[in-house]
C-alpha cells in the first residue's frame, strides 16, 4: 500500500483517522500499532513476519539495557547491547547485502577460472529504516538518556508507526519517547494541522516527481553510444529535482499524517538546493538520517575531538556507510565517498562556512548545488559504466542535442514543470515551506495553504483516481 494508492487516500487513512477520533483514547496506540502493521503487511507480505521478530529481541533486550545497581560499570548490558546491534546490523546485512557479496565473490572467482553461488534475496521493504530504529532505541536506552518501553504496544507503535516504517523520517528514539504514553491528547487541530502538510507531499509527488520520471528515465537508459551533453545533464538536472520532490514531498506525507495522529515527527528537509557548502547541504538534507550517523557513528568514533586526521577518518567512515545503507551498488559507495571527500575539502581549506560577502556567496551556492548534480548522477545510474558515461558527456559540449526518445518523452508539460520545479528549489533558504504551511497564520501561508488545499489537492486526486503515480524513489532502501 502507497500513500498515493486510492487504497491508502479513500479507505486506510479515513477510516483510521475517524477510529483514533472516536474511540477511547487509551486505545490509540493499540489502533495505530494494528494499522501500522496491517499497512506493512499489504506491501511486504511474509516479511511482516521478521520485522516482529527484530521487535521482539529488541524490546526484551531493550528493558535488560536499563542501568542497574548490580551492574554498576556495565560490563554485562555492554556486551549486551553489542550483542543486540550485531543482530540488528546482521538482519540488514544478510537481507540487503549478501546477493551484492556473492556477486564479488562470483566475479573474482571467474577471473580464476571458477565461480560461486550468488544469493538472490528479496529485499524486506523498510529494513534499513527500522534498523535504525531499533538501534535507537537500545543504544538511547543504555545511555540512560530515556527508560525502556514496558507497554509492547507503546513500542509496536514506535517502531512500526506506518508513517515513518518505509521510508522515513528516521525517527530517534529520544525524540518520540514523550510522545507514546497513552495519555497523549489528540484533537481535531492536529488534523487541521497536518492535513495540508500532507497534501502538500501529495501534490509534490504526483504533481511534479511522478511527471518527470519518464523524462529522467528515458535520459539514465539512454546507451552510451547515444548519449548526448543535452541528454546528461538533462536526466542528471531532471533526477536532481526528480529524487528532492519524491522524497521531501513523501516527508511532507510522513510528517503530516504524523500530525493527524497526534505525534510530531522531525523535520528531514529544509531547502537544501539553496545551500552555499556541501556541509550545509547535508544538514539540509535528509536530516533524519545526518543527525542518526551524527549521534550514533561519529560520535561513538570520536567525532571532531582527536584531531584533523582522525576527524577525516571519522567522515570518510560515516559517508562509505551513509552511502552503502542506500543500496547494494558501487554506485552508491562511490557516490558516498564523493560527498565525504568534498566534506573533507571543504573543512581542510575552511570552506564549510558561508561568505559574508553577497557575490561570493552566490557563486558558492551555485558551485555546491553543481556539484550535488553531479552526485545524484552517480546515486541514480543503475552501474558505474553509465555513471561515467553520463558525467563523460556533461565536461564536453556536442551540441547533438537530445535523442530521439528523450525528445519524445520531454512535453511541453514536463517542460514547464521542470521549469517551475527549478524556480522553486531556487527560493532563499528560508522560510521552509512545510513547516510555514503546518503551524503559520500569516497571510502567505494562509495562501498557499488555501491554494494547496484547493487547486493542488484536486488535480492530485485526479492524478491518483487516473492510476499515474509511480512508487515512491526511497522504497528501494
């Protein structure tokens, strides 16, 4: 089930609003819990089935994890929490990473001559965002920064909340922890609150993601030998507004059904194509999961505090991993180590701050998000051999222009859309539409509101009644 199925928009979500409305308020956990799951469940089938066992370990595992007087210097509930980590990261290795492991294996073994037995496993739709979650939760826990779950319900909520269960925002466990007592005062403001945040997801996703995909699709398939400068960096420019509408516009979606139901989800963007560095960007982007490697990686490493080296070392670790948690490909490691090495630039030469100055500035906005497109190139090509190509092509003008099955699949509306998609991520870094759109009363959030609310929702809805919405791009990981 997708936020933008008829399903999920006509039945699941009105029918469970109205259940969390009316009936009694101690059984709103327990509602959502069973929703959350019956939600998983109708995309992920049997694998509902592992996802409740990683609960069950890390919820007996969580209350073991509390400080204790016989345990005093901890040496027993660290071992345990390594213990329950290896068996999380286990879970997520062997789900995700085991068929790409066996693939290396089967090539080097070609090139002597051999070859081995490739695993091919599906991949359980989440597994990387509730990962995480669970490791939250027992690492949040054992720093004695929140207690441990006693309601199993409170924690089913949690960790299988179906805003968040597919896709995010990556949810740390510190954050909601005061949120999930069942006490929690739920009205009709919060609907009204977190209805236009979700439609503004809506429109975002239907409107202007779904209508580029077949432009950037038809620009990533085409071959080498066809590939033009207009067509890269047309599919890369397209991708790069593509990837930021699906994502944002599905924590929009995220964030405000969150709201509905009485919780307040974090942030997880706030413009990040008007950052000035590339460090600015990823506090922008994707927040959830910068501020879970932050908390959970870097820190534990050492952070900023042993020196330049190893404040390097520690960056190139937390982005080989941010880039492999994406996907199972040389792609999204190159991609990563990409992003850490200009990071590691930009801090060496005191360029991770912004220019006072106005012209500088400018020109450093447009140099970051420049060099942002050229990594989503990497992050969207399906092998690094296309990667190349693509990127090949954007250094050196030929003046071909665009094929023919791309000029076929550029509109004149997925023209204008593109257009209008560019002027938007091209507004100053604030104010952030969503937030504006969710709590302002000022007189252009109440505008815009009313304009999503009215003229976005309805030609929405028309775009879902007509069956033209494409999965969301972050259900992959």
């Amino acid at each position: 089930m997708s936020f933008v199925s008829p399903l999920f928009l006509w039945y699941f979500m009105p029918a469970l609003l109205l259940a969390v409305l009316v009936l009694p308020r101690s059984w709103r956990n327990g509602i959502i819990a069973v929703a959350s799951l019956v939600f998983y469940a109708s995309g992920a089938g049997a694998f509902t089935l592992l996802l409740l066992a990683c609960m069950v370990v890390n919820y007996f595992v969580g209350t073991a994890l509390e400080p204790h007087d016989w345990d005093r210097r901890g040496p027993l509930r660290k071992r345990l929490l390594i213990g329950v980590i290896c068996f999380d990261v286990a879970m997520l290795v062997v789900w995700k990473y085991a068929g790409f492991a066996t693939q290396q294996f089967d090539f080097l073994a070609r090139l002597c001559g051999g070859d081995f037995p490739v695993v091919h496993l599906a991949l359980p739709i989440g597994i990387s965002f509730f990962t995480f979650h669970h490791i939250s939760y027992v690492v949040d826990i054992y720093r004695g920064e929140r207690r441990a779950l006693r309601n199993p319900v409170s924690f089913v909520t949690y960790i299988a909340m179906f805003p968040q269960l597919v896709a995010g925002p990556i949810v740390r466990y510190r954050e909601i922890a005061d949120q999930l007592p069942q006490q929690r005062s739920h009205r009709l403001d919060d609907i009204a609150a977190g209805f236009p945040r979700f439609a503004l997801g809506l429109c975002k996703k239907t409107i202007i993601a779904d209508s580029l995909n077949p432009m950037v699709e038809a620009c990533f398939s085409t071959s080498p030998d066809n590939m033009t400068f207009g067509v890269a960096w047309l599919g890369a420019v397209g991708y790069t507004l593509q990837l930021f509408f699906d994502f944002s516009g599905y924590s929009d979606m995220a964030i405000g059904l969150g709201r509905m139901l009485g919780f307040r989800l974090p942030e997880n963007f706030a413009r990040p194509y008007s950052s000035v560095t590339v460090t600015e960007f990823w506090r922008r982007w994707h927040m959830s999961l910068s501020r879970w490697f932050r908390d959970y990686v870097y820190i534990s490493l050492g952070g900023n505090r042993h020196g330049a080296a190893k404040t390097y070392r520690n960056l190139c670790i937390v982005f080989v991993l941010t880039g492999f948690w994406h996907g199972a490909n040389w792609t999204f490691l190159v991609w990563g180590c990409y992003h850490g090495a200009l990071l590691i630039i930009e801090r060496a030469f005191g360029w991770d701050t912004t220019p006072a100055d106005r012209r500088p500035r400018v020109g450093r906005r447009v140099l970051t998000l420049v060099l942002v497109v050229f990594g989503w190139v990497f992050f969207r090509a399906p092998d690094l051999h296309q990667a190349l190509t693509m990127v090949g092509h954007m250094f050196l003008p030929d003046f071909s222009g665009l094929t023919d099955v791309v000029s076929a699949a550029l509109t004149n509306q997925r023209l204008v859309i593109l257009l209008l998609a560019l002027l938007v991520v091209l507004l100053p870094a604030h104010p952030v539409t969503g937030p504006l759109l969710e709590s302002s009363r000022t007189r252009p959030a109440t505008t815009l509101r009313l304009g999503v609310m009215t003229v976005g929702l309805l030609y929405a809805t028309i775009l879902v009644a007509n069956g033209t919405f494409s999965p969301f791009l972050y259900y992959q990981f």
